[in-house]
C-alpha cells in the first residue's frame, strides 16, 4: 500500500514540476518569434541590368552604277510675251480723268486707253491764241515799216514773234499727249492706276501683251549661266499644266540677278505696283508644243541639261574621299578593303562620274 501511494503521488509531482518549465520553453518560444518579427528585413540583392558593348557601326557599302549622267540647272520664272509694253503719259503731274481699260481686256491699234484732265491747259492754250491774233496784227504793221525800222530792232520783234508762235504749238502739242492709245493689238495685262490719281511722268499706267507670242522666261544665278548655250535642251513645270519640253531660245542680256523671286523686278509705280522688268533681262525657253490653258505671267520652274553622258561610271558623293590633292575610294572585294586612287568628271547633287580607276559592279564603302 505505501508502495503504491508513494508511486501515484510520484507522477504528480514530477507533473507539477513539469508544467511551470514547459510554461517557459512556450514563453520563451514565443518572445523569440513574436522578436524576430519585429527585427527590420534584410534588403535584396539588386540586380544589375546585363551592359553590352556598343556595336560599331558598319559604313554603308554601295555598287559602282553604270547610268545616264546628267549635271543640270535650275531657274524660276514665268510665261511672258515677246511683245509686252508699258503704257505711260510723258506730261508730269496731272490727274487721271478717265480710264477706259481694265486688265484682260482685249485691245485694238489705237484705241484710247486713259486721259488726262488739261482743262487748264486748253483755257491756257485758248487764251494764248486770242493774244496771238493781236500780235500777228502787229507783225504786219512791224513788216511794213521794215525800211523805216533799225534792222536789229526789226529782227528782235521777229524773234519774240516766232516764240510766241512756237510756245502756242508746244501748248498743243502737250494737250494732245493727255490721250494715251494702244499701240497695237493685244491683252491688257495689268493696270496698277485708278482714275482720279494723281499721275508723274512715265508712271506705268497699263501694259498691253500679245498673248500669241508666249514664251518661258527664266531667271537663273550668274555662276549657272555661264554653263547654258543656245539650244540646250529644257524642261519646264508650268503651274498646274505639268511638264513639257523645249529648248534655249535666249540669254539674257544683262547677268545681273535683279529678280524679287518671281521674275519681276520692284520698281516704283504709281499704285504700288511693280513695272515689269524688259523680257531682255530673261533667258527665254520655248516649248516644243503649248499646252492648252498657257496664260500670261503663269508661274513655273525649268531645269536645263548642261551635260549629259551615257553610260557613266557613278558613284555617290559620299564614296569619294580627299586628302590633299589625292582622291581615292575604299573598294570593298573578297580580299577585303583597300584604297583605290581615281580620277572624277562631272558632279551632279548627289552622285559623281568615275573617269579612271573603277568598272561597274564593284563595291565602295561610304564615310
């Protein structure tokens, strides 16, 4: 019996023992958990992006070409008539007092286009002539006293007579310049007065043209001329009428590039409008065929072939290379690169002619 009661009360003991202990491992566990969830994470390792080294770059290879080459020049201009004039009063400071003309107008030989207001000068001119009638009067008188008169005396009246007579023709002369007319059949192309303006001495009052005599006239810089001849041939962009063929007709008379852009030169003029500058300023093109349509002062561009060569060796512009007074190509073949030396003829904008020192179908490397 005691055995046994000191035996049950043994496990109870040790129970009571182990409770407290497995009470703290529990305790302990979960200070331990309950810490490291408050200590900070550790960061993560970054990852570097992966760099690779630039590729170098391969200059561009091109074909030695066999073409047409065709070195050309270019100009602006537009349709002008060889037959184109400006109408203009000669008498200065007076006003316009009528105006009979607007542009488009068809025209005939002679028929009145503007006057100018002379009243005055015909009150002017009446007068002088009554003052005249008295002093023919006594011209006679001074004639039959010729013999009795000093000779000086009598050749002094005579002058002052003839004067007087000279100043009513000049008079008359002057009024019948107030009337200005067509002088010749045409189209009035511009008229830059109104009536009732005040007009100055070879102020262009309106220009007549005779649009069957059209022709491309073109303005081209200095330096491009001195490569154009006579008959060389030309192709002209005529606004909205396309393109068509001619040939150089004429060189203009004067090199000097006096254009505002569209062929025309601003000068002065009464209404602020520019005269026309002389068809001898152009280089003239004329058309193999007229297009349908073609007015006068139509806006248009023209190119001219300066050189042309058929069958040409050609490379681009970019291929060549210079050093000093030598020029040479980087010719690329199954040996690899190497320099070639080369002798060039005509230019154009983007490609250049081989005279000497490569053959068709090879490959140059460009810079």
């Amino acid at each position: 019996m005691k055995w046994w009661t000191e035996n049950s009360l043994e496990p109870k003991k040790t129970r009571q023992r182990v409770k407290p202990m497995m009470a703290l491992v529990l305790s302990t566990t979960l200070v331990v958990a309950s810490g490291c969830s408050l200590l900070p994470k550790e960061k993560e390792e970054e990852v570097l992006p992966v760099i690779n080294p630039p590729k170098i770059s391969k200059k561009p290879e091109y074909e030695v070409r066999s073409e047409t080459l065709e070195t050309k020049v270019r100009g602006n201009g537009n349709m002008k008539s060889l037959q184109e004039e400006a109408l203009y009063f000669t008498e200065n400071d007076k006003r316009l007092k009528e105006l009979y003309v607007k542009p488009s107008d068809n025209v005939k030989k002679g028929q009145v286009i503007a006057v100018l207001d002379v009243e005055d000068a015909k009150k002017a001119l009446r007068d002088a002539k009554l003052q005249f009638r008295k002093d023919e009067i006594a011209m006679k008188e001074t004639l039959r006293k010729k013999d009795e008169m000093d000779p000086l005396e009598f050749e002094t009246q005579v002058i002052a007579f003839e004067e007087k007579k000279q100043a009513i023709a000049d008079q008359q002369e002057s009024i019948g310049k107030a009337v200005l007319v067509a002088p010749y059949a045409g189209t009035v192309v511009s008229v830059p007065v109104k009536k009732g303006d005040a007009v100055k001495a070879y102020d262009p009052i309106a220009v007549i043209a005779d649009l069957s005599q059209l022709v491309v006239a073109v303005k081209v810089s200095k330096d491009d001329l001195e490569k154009v001849s006579i008959g060389m041939e030309a192709q002209v962009e005529i606004n909205t009428l396309g393109t068509h063929k001619g040939k150089v007709k004429q060189l203009p008379i004067t090199t000097e590039d006096t254009s505002d852009g569209e062929g025309e030169t601003p000068q002065g003029g009464t209404g602020g409008q520019a005269a026309q500058e002389p068809i001898e300023n152009f280089m003239l093109i004329q058309l193999d065929a007229k297009p349908q349509g073609l007015t006068n002062r139509a806006p248009l561009s023209a190119t001219i072939v300066v050189n042309r060569k058929v069958n040409a060796t050609v490379i681009p512009i970019s291929a060549l290379r210079k050093i000093g007074g030598r020029t040479y190509v980087l010719v690329s073949d199954e040996q690899g690169k190497r320099e070639v030396d080369v002798e060039v003829g005509q230019t154009t904008s983007t490609d250049v002619e081989i005279v000497a020192g490569l053959k068709p179908g090879q490959k140059v490397v460009g810079k």
